[in-house]
C-alpha cells in the first residue's frame, strides 16, 4: 500500500461517523445553534442577510452595512431580463413547465460564467486588492494599469463583439460604455457614509487615470461591487460565497414570468433558421431484407 493511501485511509478513518464543525447543529426539539448563536432566538432577530453574512465571515455587521450588503444585491445583479445568460435558464425550466427550484439552482449554476457572473466579480476584487497592495509598496499607478494593459491576452473564451478576458477587471463594458448601475450604488454608499474607502477611492483613480493613458474603460459594477465589500472587511473567498446567490432574485422573476407563458413558447427557433456548417447528413445501410433483429 503507498504512502498516499494509507494516508487517505487515516483519514478515512479518522472521520468515519463523525464530523467535527463550529458551524453549528440542530437539536431535535431543543434549537438550533449558528457558530455558537442560538438560531432560533439570538440570530432569529435579524434579517436573512444578517444571518447569511454571519455563516459566512463570523462577524456580526451594523445596520447600515447590511443595508449596503442588501443594497448592491437590489441595485446590481438582481435585472429580471430573460435574455441574460442565467436568467435563460429559470425562463426556460418555466416554459417547460419544470420546477423553480431546478431552474433556480441550474440558473445560479451558470452564473459561475468567464465573461459575466461569480469569475468577473472574483477578478475585480482581487484586481483591486493587488493593485492596493502595490500602491502601498511604492508602485506608481499608471505604471501597474499599464503593465496590465499589456499583459498577454489569456484567450478568447467567447467570440461574441470579439470578447476576450478582462485585461483590467472591473473596468470598461461590451455593449455600452456606461454601467447603468454605478450611480444608483454610490449615491447608495454616499448615504450610509461608505463611499471613502480605500478600494473604492483606487477604484475611482484608476477610472479617471485611463483616460490620461488613451483608455476610455470606465469602471463597470463589478469594481464598485468588489471596492464596497473590500472596504467592509470581506476576503475573496467570503466575497464568492456573499454573491453566490445574488442573482437569485432576478432569476425567480424570470421563472415565474415563464409559467405564465404557453409551454414550450420560450424564444422558439426553427431548423430552417439555423446556418449549419458541419457535416452532411449520413445515409445508414439499409439492413438485408431477412436480418435478424
């Protein structure tokens, strides 16, 4: 037996019928505990977000920050558009006449996408947490954005308007140069007193620092998401888990809107509309007439 499988075997072992966690339990008939809070009574008292953010980080936040924490998933990732990629997928469970929880959990399964969704929102906060840290070493900004500039191109994971991934992350858009989104959230953060952070002022140099180098990327949601929560104390990975479920709203309006459609009647396309370029048709040998099944 190798080294590695007697180690797994420890494992294995160690942990069989038993799994240790600070996490919290239930105790059937008694309560409920959440990292060491009574569930039932203690966190009962706030609101989901307070109890979701609470599971995730073990930091209990004021009001004005669930507030904000709230806020950026209203304003910025809840669209009931079922044209959007995600969104597709709860229109389409609807139409045919599936069940909201399977065209939730497989919308929120895509929304882990390269060119919009969980990865984006994921590279701006780290594009912006590196780039702060470089700062604080003594790098001048214009230097670090044009490195990243001209960094080698990673690939092309869609063909769509040419897309390729973000050389900037959270800066410039694909279809409108101008994010809808952006005012409504600071105007948001500007009155909760949350709009000096030192993410979001970096956020805010590098956007009017690209002009000055001949780039005309304007910050798009994604940076003012990953700033805004960077300010607030969120790692990247609590960051990933907070937004996991923020499309959720606009996914279940999509679903729901889909049921009230003729099944099936969800962006139809023909055959005949299709340009298909791949091989002929093949034609099968037909069996001899006496062949046995």
């Amino acid at each position: 037996m190798s080294e590695q499988q007697v180690n797994t075997q420890a494992v294995l072992s160690e942990w069989e019928s038993l799994w240790h966690t600070t996490m919290g339990g239930w105790f059937p008939g008694e309560g409920v505990t959440l990292r060491g809070k009574d569930l039932l009574n203690d966190a009962g008292t706030k609101g989901w977000m307070s109890v979701l953010l609470f599971a995730i980080t073990g930091r209990e936040f004021n009001p004005a920050q669930i507030q904000l924490f709230e806020g950026i998933w209203s304003i910025a990732t809840s669209f009931p558009d079922p044209r959007l990629w995600n969104n597709r997928i709860a229109a389409l469970a609807g139409t045919a006449r599936s069940t909201p929880a399977l065209g939730l959990s497989g919308a929120i399964a895509v929304s882990e996408a390269t060119i919009y969704g969980q990865r984006p929102l994921l590279a701006a906060m780290a594009f912006l947490q590196n780039t702060l840290h470089k700062r604080q070493q003594g790098q001048p900004l214009e230097s670090l954005l044009q490195r990243a500039l001209q960094a080698k191109r990673r690939g092309r994971p869609g063909c769509g308007k040419r897309r390729e991934v973000a050389r900037l992350p959270g800066f410039g858009r694909p279809i409108v140069s101008r994010d809808e989104r952006i005012e409504p959230l600071l105007s948001l953060a500007r009155k909760l007193q949350y709009d000096r952070g030192e993410h979001l002022c970096l956020a805010q140099e590098i956007e009017s620092t690209l002009p000055l180098m001949g780039e005309d990327w304007r910050m798009n949601i994604a940076a003012l998401m990953g700033a805004l929560c960077a300010d607030q104390g969120l790692t990247p990975r609590q960051y990933y888990h907070y937004t996991s479920l923020c499309f959720s709203a606009g996914i279940v309006a999509c679903g729901l809107d889909a049921e009230q459609h003729p099944p099936g009647a969800f962006f139809p396309l023909r055959c005949d509309r299709l340009r298909y370029q791949g091989p002929t048709p093949r034609r099968w040998p037909q069996p001899p007439p006496n062949a046995s099944h």
